[in-house]
C-alpha cells in the first residue's frame, strides 16, 4: 500500500494474513515516527511487524528489542506497556 504522510509517500507491503486493522495501525506507526527517527528505514518497518506483535499478539523479545521499541514510541500514542 502507498500512502502520503507530511508530504512523504511510503510504500508498506502487507504482511500476509495480516488483518486490515493491524495493517493500517502499523502504516501509522511508521508515517508517524519516520520523520523523527534516524536509523534505516527497513529497520522501521521492523520495528513496525515487531510492535505491532506486542501490541496485539503480547509477544515478547529480547530486552535490547523491547529497549528500542519503548525509546522510540516514548510519549507518543504508540508508547506500550510491558
């Protein structure tokens, strides 16, 4: 899917069998924190199929994982709780 967010257009593939909601709610994810995040943009799309499975799965990672997902969502709408 292609979408326009601050005037950037990024492109984000479905993850197969992924619902429509999980789906938009990662699109958001990343039109939301791209402008601010300085690393490599498949790294947020990552980050993205990562929160998302926390978020609706309860799916655990590795400390350094879910230390990286927790800066970067820090204050925001995304921000989770573990």
């Amino acid at each position: 899917m292609e979408f326009e967010k601050n005037g950037l257009v990024h492109y984000i593939q479905r993850v197969p069998h992924e619902c429509k909601t999980r789906f938009y709610n990662r699109a958001e994810f990343i039109g939301e924190l791209y402008p601010s995040y300085t690393d490599d943009y498949e790294k947020l799309i990552q980050y993205s199929k990562i929160w998302s499975s926390i978020k609706y799965d309860g799916t655990r990672y590795a400390d350094v994982i879910e230390n990286s997902i927790k800066k970067m969502t820090s204050g925001t709408k995304y921000e989770l709780s573990f």
